[in-house]
C-alpha cells in the first residue's frame, strides 16, 4: 500500500510536467488609445512629447505614431508649441525654452479626425512645476554604507545638497556614464520621497546623526574605470507622477496575468480616450569622475 502511495504522488508530480502546450488567452480588444508621452523641465534646452497609438497586447507590428498633431502648453499667460520632427513621425520638440518653478502647466493635443464634428480629437493634461533645491554642490563615490555587513565590492554614487524644508518634494533619479544614460525608460527609473529628509543638508554631518547615507546609485567596484566621468539629474515631480512611474514599474511583462490588478493611471483627458503623462519637473545636477582609490603603501 505505502508503495502505491508513493506511485500515486510520484505520477501525480509528472503531470504538470508534461503539460507543454502553449496558452493564448483571448483579450478583448478595444478601441486603440492615444498614447501621450510629454515633458517640459526648468532646464533650457528642447522639450518632447511623444503621441502614439496603442495596441492590443499580441500586436507585434511596430507602434502606430501619431503625426500632424498640434501640440503646445501654456500657463495662461505664455504659449510654448512642439513641433513635428521631419525624420521622427510622431516626435514633437520645443524650441530651446525653459518652463518656470512653481507654475501650473496646461497641455493642449489636437489630432486631426475627419469623424469628429470639428474635424480633430482634443486633448487635455494638467501638470504642476514643482520647487527645488538650489542645486547639487557635489557627488561623491564611497563605499557603500549599509545596515547589513557586505563585503567592501560595491560603491555607492553620493549627492551632497541642502534639501528644502518640503515633505512635499518627491526626486526622479537620473544617471549617466560619460555619454550613456543608465535610466532611459521609465522602467529603469528610481524615484524616492524626502519627506523624511525636509530641510537637511543631504548626506552631511547633521544628517548622518538621523540616516544612513543615501546613495542615488550602486556599482559593484569591477565595473567602475578610472576616468569615467557620471552625471547626475534630481528632477523634482509631482507625487502624482512618481506614484505613475511606480505603476509602469510594477505593471511591466510580458504576462498578461502578472502585475499591477488595474489599469495605470493617466492625467491625459478626457478620460478612457489616453494613456500616458504629461510632466513637469525642476531639475538639477551635477558631474564627477571616478578616480580608482589609492592603496595605502606597505610597512
């Protein structure tokens, strides 16, 4: 009896394993939505926005861009357009032009559609400038401090800056290797709240005596060369869109059963017609080059 048993368990244990055919399940396909990617910093240079249509999720053509939009933003008072790029369909660039801190911004999309009564969908998105610190005075690599004992291989990117006293402020996380950005999609995105760190000076002598140091990146010590220079960008944005990014983080795969249980979440109206965001954000950074540690010489 007791081998029968284990006969029974055993054939039980291969079933799952011989089951290899592949599932396809049946998503039911809506009407495509206007994807809004746009953006618009306190830095001078060009802003963009990106306009797309989405698509079901087997769909492996490529993404349907949406071209001839007329794209702008104001804070009604000043006007600032995006134009079409000529080699990228459905790319869409200020000129160089710098948005103001603390200013509410309204996006305006309008995509021509002969179905529509006046001949375009209309688009609509809110999106506040927030505040920010001075800037970042240094960034400094160390080895990485933490509560857990590690072995002395990873090294910590260290920002040196006095934060303003705002719970409020919420920093996207950017960082770049000589020309390479490491953080190109939202995906590779690190995003953290200093409502616990309002009014410090970020990683000084007043600040360690309530934190640990704060890192905005690690590198374990075998990939870092002798010369390379790194950049970071603390763009300071809305809780609202750090809670966005979260969602796109959370909801990323290639399995429609995993991830987050809702739709993410969009400030493009009207509602149920867009995805995506538009941003506004304040921006700082600063640069510094690795330089390999000294070893200390032998008695």
């Amino acid at each position: 009896m007791k081998n029968l048993y284990k006969i029974l368990i055993f054939t039980l244990m291969l079933i799952p394993a011989a089951c290899t055919e592949d599932i396809v399940i049946d998503i039911e396909e809506g009407e495509p939505l206007m994807g809004v990617e746009a953006y618009l910093t306190d830095e001078l240079k060009q802003h963009e926005t990106i306009l797309s249509r989405t698509a079901d999720f087997y769909n492996s053509d490529e993404i349907e861009m949406v071209s001839g939009a007329t794209v702008f933003v104001t804070d009604g008072v000043d006007t600032i357009y995006y134009l079409e790029d000529l080699e990228q369909r459905g790319h869409y660039f200020t000129e160089p032009v710098a948005g103001r801190k603390k200013t509410l911004y309204t996006l305006y999309v309008d995509v021509p559609d002969v179905t529509e009564a006046d001949g375009y969908q209309h688009y609509r998105a809110e999106s506040w400038l927030p505040d920010n610190a001075e800037g970042i005075d240094s960034v400094v690599f160390l080895p990485f401090q933490s509560y857990l004992p590690l072995p002395d291989t990873m090294y910590g990117l260290y920002p040196f800056f006095q934060s303003l006293d705002d719970p409020s402020i919420n920093y996207m996380i950017d960082v770049a290797r000589n020309d390479t950005l490491r953080t190109d999609t939202l995906t590779d995105k690190n995003v953290v709240s200093t409502a616990g760190y309002a009014g410090y000076y970020i990683n000084g002598e007043e600040f360690l005596k309530e934190n640990m140091m704060m890192p905005v990146t690690l590198y374990s010590t075998k990939k870092l060369k002798e010369g390379d220079r790194y950049t970071v960008w603390l763009s300071s944005i809305t809780s609202e869109y750090m809670s966005y990014i979260l969602e796109v983080q959370f909801s990323n795969g290639s399995n429609p059963l995993m991830g987050a249980p809702s739709n993410v979440s969009t400030n493009i109206q009207p509602a149920g017609k867009a995805v995506g965001w538009f941003s506004a954000a304040s921006v700082i950074s600063a640069e510094t080059v690795y330089h390999e540690p000294q070893k200390k010489p032998l008695d």
